[in-house]
C-alpha cells in the first residue's frame, strides 16, 4: 500500500513527465527535455525500491488523495 506522501510524489513526477511539462511548451532544448526525463525516470526508481515493487503511472492516478 503506497502512503498519501508517496503517492503524491510519484503524481508529481508523472505530471512533470508530461511532453508539455518536459519541453516546457517548447521552450526547453532537446538535450534539457532528455535530462530532465532521465531525472525524473531515475526518481520514479528509487520511488520504487523504497515502494519494493514496480508502480504504474496509471495506478498513481487512480488513487484519490
């Protein structure tokens, strides 16, 4: 079971994932979008070992804080 801290972070990772959050409506460069996303990814891993199991985005969304 994720905690409410948990999965709002992980929310707010997936929301930051998103295309127009990760080229920031186009602004950012192909290099700042791919650091960006490798940052985040490696974020939502750790999320995961501390979680000890695999975690879908689709499932952060269903949960209603």
């Amino acid at each position: 079971m994720l905690t409410a801290e948990q999965v709002r972070k992980f929310q707010r990772i997936a929301g930051a994932l998103s295309p127009e959050n990760l080229w920031r409506d186009g602004e950012a460069t192909r290099s700042q979008a791919v650091a960006t996303r490798q940052r985040l990814e490696a974020e939502w891993r750790a999320l995961e070992a501390e979680v000890g199991r695999k975690v879908s985005e689709s499932e952060v969304w269903a949960i209603r804080l």
